[in-house]
C-alpha cells in the first residue's frame, strides 16, 4: 500500500543516459483481466468469451491491449525514470496477441535524452514465451521534477 509510506522520486533527467536498459518479466492472470474489465466495463467477448474467441482466428481469449500499455506504464511509473514520471505520448503496436496465463518478457531501453524539453525517449519489447514480439514502441517520458526546498528526496503525501 503506497498509503503512509514515505517513496523516493525516480531518477532527475541529469541521471539519465542513453543505454539504459530495464528488463522485466510480467505474467498475466485471469485476476488482472476481470478486474480491467470490471472497472472499465469493457465487455468484448473476444477476451472472455472462449465460445466466441474460439470461432475468430485467435482461437481463444486474448489480453486487451491497454492491458499491455498498462504494463509499460508502470515499469516507467515505478523504475525508468521512476516515481513523478509522467508520459507525454506513446507509439506501441501489438503485432501478435497475448493469451491469458502468457508470460510477457519486458525491455525497456533509453534511446534519446534531450534535456532542452525534460524529455527521455524510450524503446519498448514485448515478447512472448515463443520469444516473438507482441509489443514494440516508442514512449516519450517527462522524467520527475526535483523540487528545492523540500527535505531532500521524500514527499510525505505520496
């Protein structure tokens, strides 16, 4: 719970250079697809239905995409650059599905830093237990701002 503890912000741009990489594994559960589809009330049959999914070409339930954004997100969110990051705008193609239960072989890599606009460019794959890719990209990230005058790196609210 992020509620009462006290987070560090992510990395200031000057931190930052071209190269680095983050490399995460992501599997995903039926948990995490009803809780997408309850809270966004996204009834597509196509990712729940395996009656329906079973008569189209992906032969059985597949993970929404946003699902899979979602994951970038948070690997930015929460490790490059980290807490205070924000998305300014993303490029991502699924070029296969991702099936329920799949596990999903994340790499993130830092490909530009500009500092003139606070702005990091990074790569994203996506790839599947088969090692093909099911997600590539580009997302443009405004790292966090690092305040003066507060008490070194903790917010307390946050």
């Amino acid at each position: 719970m992020l509620l009462g503890k006290k987070r560090k912000l992510g990395r200031e741009i000057k931190e930052m250079s071209v190269g680095e990489k983050l490399a995460l594994t992501e599997k995903v559960e039926d948990k995490e697809i009803l809780l997408y589809l309850g809270l966004t009330d996204d009834a597509n049959p196509l990712f729940i239905q395996h009656d329906y999914a079973s008569q189209t070409p992906f032969k059985k339930p597949i993970v929404p995409s946003i699902m899979l954004t979602g994951m970038i997100t948070s690997a930015i969110s929460k490790y490059l650059p980290g807490p205070g990051s924000h998305i300014v705008s993303q490029d991502i193609q699924f070029p296969k599905p991702v099936y329920h239960y799949a596990t999903v072989q994340l790499l993130l890599e830092v490909v530009e830093v500009n500092q003139e606009d606070h702005t990091v460019m990074i790569t994203v794959v996506g790839t599947n237990e088969k090692e093909e890719a099911v997600i590539t990209g580009k997302v443009k990230v405004c790292p966090p701002y690092h305040l003066g005058g507060m008490d070194g790196n903790v917010l307390d609210n946050f």
